[in-house]
C-alpha cells in the first residue's frame, strides 16, 4: 500500500508517518510507502498514491481535494483524535475501507 498523507506543509505529520511505518513493520504489512506532503503538492503527486488521507489541520480544503483527485479516488479525512494520537491501527482501517469501495 501507498498511502500519501497530506497536511499544512508537510513537516507536521512526519512524526505519524514513522507511527504508520512502524505499525506496518510490526503488523507484517508489506510493500508499505507512506510520506507527508503539503496540501499543494497534491495536484502533482496523487496519481503515484494508493490512498491520500489528510489531516485535521486542512479540512477545510477538503472540497478542493476531492475536486483535485476526482470522485472514485480513495481520499479521506483522519480524525483528529486519531491524528493527534498517531493512532495507526484506526488509519490503517480508514485506509483499507476506502481501498475496498
């Protein structure tokens, strides 16, 4: 899985990025690639990406990222407890169901 985490500027989310990592690592989860990017690399970027979850932070451009990758695209939004926790088990699962659609 590929999953692209998008954020403010790209630097805050790269402590859950390693969460992520390390979860996969432990989970026996393979060929996992996970990196944080800011909310205007995405235009140029998603289509390298599986999954594009984004975080709390930049919700409010959730309408423009869902107009920038399309109505079929597995986009989601990570909820802020979940953020803010580095809760890998419950994004992982957000990741998956959006995958599954």
């Amino acid at each position: 899985m590929k999953m692209l985490l998008i954020c403010a500027g790209g630097m805050s989310t790269s402590m859950l990025v390693k969460k992520l990592e390390k979860y996969a690592a432990t989970h026996g989860i393979e060929d996992f690639k996970c990196e944080a990017h800011g909310a205007m690399d995405l235009p140029e970027i998603y289509k390298n990406w599986d999954v594009v979850l984004y975080g709390p932070q930049v919700s409010n451009r959730a309408e423009f990222f869902r107009e920038t990758v399309g109505a079929d695209f597995p986009l989601g939004k990570i909820e802020p407890t979940d953020y803010a926790i580095g809760n890998a088990d419950k994004i992982f699962a957000l990741a998956n169901k959006l995958l599954s659609k």
